[in-house]
C-alpha cells in the first residue's frame, strides 16, 4: 500500500490527484489490475468526474454546499457537520481498473480529493492489485 499526502488550500475544494495516482500505479509494476483508493477521513472523500473544464468542480461544490450548507443548525457543534454530510454524499472510497500499467479513465476524467474541512494535510491510501 502506498500513501499520497495531499495538502489542501482552502475549507472546501477538489484536488486533482490523477497525475499521483498514475505515479502509485506506475511504479507499482502491475500492468493489469485494479487501483484501489481510500481517504481516512471523515470530512474529506474521493470522487472521479471531469477535469477537462475546471467549473465542473465549482458546479460540484456549489451544489454540495446547497446540499449541506455550513452553519446550519445542525447537532454535531464542532462547526463541521457540513462537511461530515458531504463527505457521506461523495464517499470516501473509489476504484479504477489498470491495463497496461495506465489509469482506465474515460477521455475527461480525473481522480479528485474531495476537501469539505480544510485546508488539512489529507492522506489518500492507494493500493493497486495485479489480476
């Protein structure tokens, strides 16, 4: 298992992780396989979706943030109960298949840390499976 730390800049943003995740895949040696990707963090999470037009990400915050806006009136009194929300809606796990050594991704997508907490050094735990 490899660890990729990812440090965010802002309380909610998308982290384009692609290119580190390519990296793991690399030099793990395995050529056909499976990529697994998990983020242990209850306020942060991991999603695949278009990196080729940069508002998809703006798009993608702002409707969470509809979803679960901060400083509603909510239990948990941390001041973070938003982002707890939008991490269960994005998830905190992923996989992608690999075939010849590469990423199997549609032409647009990308792999994204999903920050709702930051900015925070997250940690993304990949490990990429032969077949």
């Amino acid at each position: 298992m490899r660890v990729i730390e990812v440090q965010t800049r802002s309380r909610e943003e998308l982290v384009d992780i692609t290119g580190e995740i390519q990296k793991a895949v690399t030099e793990s040696g395995v050529k056909e396989g499976i990529c697994y990707l998990f983020v242990p963090h209850t306020t942060a999470g991991i999603t695949i979706n278009e990196t080729w037009d940069p508002s998809v990400r703006k798009d993608i915050a702002e409707a969470l943030h509809k979803v679960a806006p901060p400083g509603s009136h909510y239990h948990h009194t941390e001041g973070n109960a938003d982002a707890h929300i939008k991490t269960t809606v994005v998830g905190n796990s992923t996989f992608v298949f690999v075939s010849n050594g590469k990423l199997v991704l549609g032409t647009w997508q990308g792999i994204y840390l999903a920050e709702f907490d930051g900015p925070r050094s997250r940690r993304v735990l990949v490990h990429v499976e032969a077949f």
